[in-house]
C-alpha cells in the first residue's frame, strides 16, 4: 500500500512556540530553503503518523493576522489563497499560546473564514496552573468549530494527540467562527453575486491585500468593487473589532483567570532587565561574558583541529604516492578546509549564547531596550533584530528588515547592517588577535583576547548606528512608523531547540563556506604550484647558484625552504599578489596577504583558508607536525625587506579594521540587490564600505608601524 502524505501548514504568532512544536513533530528530520522566487525561509519537516501516513509539515513565517504588512506575512497569505501551490495545505495547525490567547485567535478566525481544516494548538499548557488560568476545552471547541490540542512542547505533552489530530483531519468542521461579511452586508453581498464561485472571504483578502489570486485579475475585481483606501481600512478596522466581540464572548467563559494564583516573577524581572539604567548595563556584560567564552572555551577542540588537520596534511604528503594528485590534496584541499573547520567550535558557541538568548524571551527585552536609542538614529526600534542577528549572518539580517514597514528605516537598516559583525568574519578576527594580542588576563580573570574581540563586535554596531544617522540626514525619504513589540514569557531555554538551531546554523555556515573554500583552494594551489616563467620552473638552480655565489653554508631544510620560497613568489598567484602590492603596501600587507583580501570577496572566511593553503604551497615538505599549523607559519613568516615578522601589532590592528569595515561577501550584495530591487544601493554600499575601510585601514598601519 502506498504511503499517504498530508500537507500541514504550521501557522501562528511570533513567539508562540512555534518552532518548539515543530521541533517536536519532526525532530532532526527538517529541510531548510528558501520560497521559490524570495529569500524568505522556508522551513518543512516530516512526522510519521502511522504505518502508513505521514505529514510534510511547513513552518510558515510568524505573523500576527492576514492583514499584511511585510513581505513575510504576504508569503502565508499567498500559500492559503492558492490551491494551485504545490504545498497548499490539506490542514493548517495554529499554535497560540495559553498566555495571550485573546491576541492569538485573531488569527485563528480568519484562517477558519478561509474554510481550511484547522486546528486549534494552545502551547505552554504546563504555565497555566503557575499563572491561575483554566479552560473549558469542550466549550471552545464549541464556539470555535473546531478540535484543539494542549500541547506543552517543553514537558513534551500533547503532541501525539496533535498527531492524531492531523491524522483525522477530514473530520474537522470546515465552518467559520463567525459572519464577518455583517460588517457592510450590501458591499459582501454584491461580492457574492458577482463572483458566485469564488469564496467570499478570499476575495475580501485579494481587494484588500497586494497578492495573486487563482485566474482571477487582481485589477478585474478592484474595479468592480471600488472603494477609496481609507474605506477599505475602516472595513478592515470593523473587521478586527467584530473578531474581537467574539474572542472576548468565547473566553468570557471558556477561560478563567484567577490572578491571586498567578506568579509575579516575570514582572520583577522585567523591572530590572528593562531598567533605564541597569538594563543596558546587564545587557553589556551578557555581551562581555558571550565574548570572553568563546575564546576562552573553544581554545582546546581549536588546538585540537588544528593539529589533526596539520597532522592529516603531513600524513597525505608522506603516505601517498609522490605527484601531483598527492599536493593537491595535502597542499590544496586539506589546508584549505581546515582552515575553516578549525572555527567550528567559535561560531557554534556564538549561535548557542544567541539561541539561548531567543529561547529564553531575553531577546524581546534587548529589542524594547533599544527601540529609545534606535529612534534617534532613523531607525524603527525593529531595525535592532536585523542588527543583533546580523552578528549569525548578514544574509538573514538583511532578509528579516523585511518587517520594518517603513521604507527609509528599511533601506537604512538594509544598508547599515553588513557592519555588524557577523561569524564569518570571527575566523578572521580569532587568527589575527591569536598572533597580535597576547594570551594574558586583565584584572587576573578577564582574557586580553577576549576582550579585543568583544571591543571588534563593538566598534561595527557603533559604526552602524553612526550610518544610519547619516543616512537618517541625507536621505530624504517619507515619515516614521510605530514600534511595536512582542514580550513573551520568560522560559528555560529548550535544550533540542538549541542544539538544533546551533547545528543547522553551525552546519549551513561551514557547508556555504565549505563549498567556496574547496573551490578556491584547488584554484589556488593550482596558481600557486605553476608559474608562466621559466624562474618557476628552473627555482631551484637559481637558489643553488645564489647560494654558490653568495658562498653561504645553509642547513638542506632551509635551501628546500628559500626554493619553495622562490617558486611561491614566481608562480601565478605569486605574479597576481605582486601586481596589486603597490596598492596595498601602505597597509602593512604583502603579496600573500593581498591575495587573500581578494578572494575572500567571495567570502570573508575564505581569508584564512586561503592563506593556509599558500602558507602550505611554500611549506617544506619535511617540516614538523607542530610546526605546520597555519597559525605557527603565519607568526613565522618574515617580510625579506625589513626583516620583521609580517603579521606584526600594526599589521594585525590594520587587517582588524579593514574587515571590520569593509564589504568583503558578495552574497550580501546579492541579497541587497535583490531586496532593493536595485543595483544602485549594492553599488554605494560596496564602494562607500571598502574605501572607508581602506582609509581606516591606511591610518591605523601608518601610526601604529
């Protein structure tokens, strides 16, 4: 017999658990992509719900009503007018939560008006008896036509009867909560007759929302029934508030809430999290405390890494067969790589402390804090979670501003974002502050390294809420919006939400970055091992005959390391890195380094992989395990001319700022482009960012030499 698959889409409010409840349903058995045509996420898992049935559930955008106001809430409303849309759902699944289920069923009875099999989920049921509330299930199932499911997806309650829920969804009552066309009879009625087919609730949605609707011409039916925008808006107004009669009837007695049982905890936390003064201040050394950890917890697997990849590096050279072949994979792909596994244990605690941050409702709290400061720089008080997620990916960030309504604050935020410091540049920042700023402690406890790192993260937001107050002067653009803010309930972090958050995110930035470092590594050391010239291919007669003439008395390891030496400089990437080292000399950085600022345009991170796969053409084969660490060979080499080590104090500060402030990722301009629909503002970004960073840069390196 043929396995049966049910569509589900998972539909709700933001903060509501829904991605614990989708956690719960399909476990690690989740795919992460984007919808066809937009960079909105696109989240689908499946749950097995018997032998021979399965759901494909679909993790649909957080969203507040069907009354769109961004692109994301567009995405849901687009997929439930569709019946066309490969993942229309046979049932849709709205998750409330037992806190602000008044709010929640707004949503809720609009989805019922669409006539879709829907279930009611009523999360965190383990919370009610702290907070004095009680339900009549029988009595709301009742009123709202429909079967609902106490869940608790953090004591892991209630989801197998969800699952037998889904299971039985053609039982469900298909019947609206209530008449919302009695908000102006005549205008529905005349809807009706025109478009006897077509249902009624859809077409109120198509004249009232900018999204497709089946064969049916947009134009065509907002001709036919026109009514001026303001109209339209009182409707949607009487709309919501005839919704609200009803969700307010409904739990007049289907919930009781005795507050002399409820828990004020949340309430005096808040007082002091969102404190004037004491907040910023807790906020400031949660931020310190994330920053010292991750150097100080991952220095032991980074060693680790490190050295097994130095170590599987050597093992290839020595145990393979002698050729070609052999230096590609241990001069090529395995530094190459390497050079971006061994900041696996960094950038997974980094998304572990923000997703702890986000599970625990903290991350709501740093939003209402900052919505004040934000206002004074042209910012909606939104435009903070672009700029925190932005320290995870810049990508994302630029995609979340789609929920700032207001396009100046859109645009601002878009363009100011790539300054925050997102993970791929920490294996920058960790190698550059490895080699530059010592392993000491300040006041005996705090890390000197740490410390520099955090002072990194620092100067790009900074450095973004400077922009966008310049951007705030000379872009004339239209008015302000309102600032509005979800305050879930404060909860111990679930520990499979985060180790599943931590996995995909840890496991999307080395997979992306995988892909383009193998790339340019075979690229690479292929550039690095051919030259067009005769030097390269006669090096090591030139360095015997300089030797002879020079009557030096050199050990053998180091005349093999001056011929690797020579044949590096010769060779075509060692041309390309001399062609473009007038330009950056004044930086402090030679050839090598140069080439590495180039190709990591593709990706920041590409920077250290590039320079161990370098470092690894011009090694000498018979150098020590220890000794083979891209670390140890950066901090060895030596700038022939001056005779000091290249990655020196004033080299490292200018390499820090230079990527702290320039635009080093082509996928982010993409991205700009493709959420301004314009080459013009990924243009500015990439010439204003990199001649800033550039000038800064030149400064830092000419003071500090």
């Amino acid at each position: 017999m043929a396995q049966k698959n049910i569509k589900v889409a998972l539909i709700g409010n933001p903060n509501v658990g829904k991605t614990s409840v989708f956690n719960q349903l399909t476990g690690l058995n989740q795919q992460v992509g984007n919808y066809p045509g937009i960079t909105v996420e696109k989240k689908q898992g499946f749950a097995k719900l018997s032998n021979d049935v399965r759901a494909k559930i679909i993790d649909l955008p957080g969203t507040y009503s069907l009354n769109a106001s961004s692109i994301d809430e567009n995405v849901v409303i687009e997929l439930l007018l569709n019946k066309k849309d490969a993942d229309f759902p046979d049932v849709a699944v709205v998750v409330t939560e037992v806190e602000n289920l008044k709010r929640n069923l707004l949503l809720f009875t609009q989805i019922k008006d669409l006539e879709i099999p829907t279930i009611l989920v009523i999360n965190m049921s383990d919370r009610m008896k702290l907070k004095g509330i009680e339900l009549d299930i029988p009595f709301l199932e009742q009123q709202l036509n429909t079967k609902i499911a106490l869940v608790s997806s953090r004591k892991k309650t209630g989801i197998d009867s969800l699952k037998n829920l889904i299971l039985n969804y053609e039982d469900l009552s298909i019947e609206p909560c209530l008449n919302s066309s009695s908000i102006d009879p005549e205008y529905f009625d005349k809807l009706r007759k025109t478009f006897p087919n077509q249902l009624l609730y859809k077409l109120w949605l198509v004249i009232t929302q900018d999204v497709n609707f089946l064969n049916l011409e947009r134009n065509e039916i907002k001709s036919a029934f026109t009514k001026s925008h303001s109209d339209l808006k009182r409707l949607q107004q009487k709309e919501t508030i005839k919704r609200y009669q009803f969700i307010n009837d409904t739990l007049k007695t289907g919930q009781k809430i005795d507050k002399s049982k409820a828990s004020g905890i949340q309430a005096k936390l808040d007082r002091v999290l969102t404190h004037k003064v004491f907040g910023y201040v807790i906020f400031f050394f949660i931020l310190f405390a994330i920053f010292q950890s991750i150097f100080e917890w991952s220095t032991i697997p980074m060693d680790f890494i490190d050295e097994s990849f130095a170590h599987f590096s050597n093992y290839a050279k020595t145990h393979l067969p002698v050729g070609k072949f052999t230096d590609l994979i241990s001069e090529g792909i395995i530094p190459g790589i390497g050079g971006i596994v061994i900041f696996i244990p960094q950038i997974a605690f980094l998304f572990l402390f923000i997703s702890v941050l986000e599970e625990s409702g903290y991350m709501s709290r740093v939003v209402f804090l900052m919505d004040k400061i934000m206002r004074r720089f042209g910012l909606s008080g939104k435009s903070i979670v672009p700029l925190i997620s932005g320290t995870a990916c810049a990508i994302p960030a630029i995609m979340s501003a789609r929920n700032i309504e207001n396009w100046k604050e859109r645009l601002i935020t878009i363009l100011v974002t790539p300054f925050t410091t997102c993970s791929a540049r920490l294996p920058v920042y960790a190698i550059i502050i490895s080699l530059i700023i010592p392993e000491e402690k300040v006041l005996g406890f705090l890390s000197l390294q740490g410390l520099a790192l955090m002072l990194l993260y620092l100067i790009g937001f900074f450095m973004a809420i400077f922009s966008s107050w310049l951007l705030d002067k000379f872009l004339k653009l239209s008015c302000k919006t309102y600032f509005v803010v979800e305050m879930p309930s404060y909860k111990i972090p679930m520990f499979k939400n985060v180790a599943i958050n931590v996995l995909e995110k840890t496991k999307a930035f080395v997979f992306g970055a995988g892909k383009i470092i193998l790339a340019l590594s075979v690229i690479l050391w292929f550039l690095g091992s051919h030259g067009p010239t005769k030097d390269f291919d006669n090096a090591k007669q030139i360095v015997e005959k300089d030797i002879l003439a020079n009557n030096l008395d050199l050990d053998p390891s180091l005349i093999e390391t001056k011929v690797n030496t020579y044949r590096l400089e010769h060779s075509y990437v060692g041309i390309m890195g001399k062609a473009i080292e007038p330009a950056i000399k004044p930086l402090g950085y030679d050839w090598k380094i140069g080439i590495a600022v180039v190709t990591s345009f593709a990706a920041r991170e590409v920077f250290v992989g590039t320079l161990a796969t370098i470092y690894s053409v011009g090694a000498n084969d018979d150098e020590d395990d220890m000794q083979n660490t891209i670390k140890k060979r950066m901090q060895a080499e030596i700038n022939p001319v001056t005779g000091e080590k290249v990655f020196n104090f004033a080299t490292g500060i200018s390499l820090l700022l230079f990527y702290a402030f320039a635009m080093q990722c082509i996928s982010t301009l993409a991205i700009v482009k493709k959420e301004t629909n314009s080459w013009k503002w990924p243009v500015i970004q990439l010439v204003v960012m990199s001649g800033f960073a550039y000038l800064v840069a030149l400064i830092a390196y000419q003071l500090l030499k």
